[in-house]
C-alpha cells in the first residue's frame, strides 16, 4: 500500500508541474472566460486598501487585467516583466491585476503575500482583491494566468489570453490602441 501511495504521489506530483508550466490548468480556460461581453460593475479594495470601482477604466482606451494567484509559479515569474510593462504604457492605456487566490477584499493573508511578491518584482501597478462580483466572474476563469482587455465601459475586447505571454499581451494592447 505505501509502494502505491508512494506511486500516486508521484503521478500527482507530474500532472500538477505539468499544468503549472502550462498556465496553472490552462486547457479549457479560454473557452469558459470568452463567452462573458462586459467585466461586472464592482466595488472592492487593492492591495494598499483603498476602494476601486469599475470607475478605473472609464478614461483608457483599454484595461489589461491580469488575473493571477500567489501560488502559480508562471504569474510570479511574469510579474517583474508586466511591473516594467506597467510604467512604460502609453496614457490611454493600463493594466491591473486581480489576485484570485483571495477569499474576498479583507482576505489579509493572500494580501500580503501578493504584497511581498508585487514588491519583489519592482511592479507597482494596482492589483485588485476580489469582490463578490469580481468572484463571480472568475468561476468562469479556470487557469491563472488569464489576461482579458476591457474597453473605458468595461466591454471585454477579444478572447482571454491564458498563459504568461507577455509579448502576446503587448501586441493586443498595440492593436486596441490603433
């Protein structure tokens, strides 16, 4: 019995590196996130604890909302990448992020782990914890991470992007900006 639990922790093991490496479950997220139209109306809090509102696209041409967890691996490893991104973007455009992990906008411990991983990699855009409104648009996320872009209404622009392509991200910002 402790041979084959031994084995099954093995198998375990390989299926969850391999769906880390490929965007933390990234097979079917796509097809679940794209059928949404507009990001929900919401209230919530950030990581510094001040309130934001679907009020943060309204003057932006579009909105890059990276939504990641502070357990995936490929969402850390991007972070310093999207932090430079961030202050290099032009006026009409910005990118938040929504750390999914968090139980809801007072969930401390993911706040400050998220803190610490945003300060580590030098990226100082704002990072959203969820709502009960954002949360019911991530049931329809299955894999972190998962990049949509939303319009000044908050209308999603396009498919998801799953996965950390931060390349893939810029150029569909180049191309909403045209």
């Amino acid at each position: 019995m402790k041979k084959y639990l031994n084995y099954m922790g093995s198998v375990m093991l390989l299926v969850a590196t391999l769906m880390l490496a490929t965007g933390c479950f990234a097979e079917k997220a796509a097809d679940k996130a794209e059928n949404q139209e507009k990001f929900p109306a919401f209230k919530t809090l950030d990581l510094a604890g001040n309130t934001v509102t679907q009020d943060i696209f309204k003057g932006k041409k579009v909105t890059v909302i990276n939504i990641w967890g502070t357990f995936c691996p490929p969402c850390k490893e991007e972070m310093p990448a999207l932090g430079a991104w961030a202050s290099e973007m032009p006026k009409d455009a910005q990118i938040i992020g929504i750390v999914c992990d968090a139980k809801n906008e007072n969930d401390k411990i993911i706040a400050d782990a998220a803190v610490k991983i945003m300060e580590s990699s030098n990226a100082k855009f704002v990072n959203l914890l969820p709502s009960k409104e954002i949360m019911g648009y991530l049931e329809n996320v299955a894999a972190v991470p998962t990049t949509i872009f939303v319009d000044s209404e908050g209308n999603i622009l396009g498919k998801p992007v799953v996965g950390a392509d931060v390349e893939k991200y810029k150029s569909r910002v180049r191309e909403y900006l045209k």
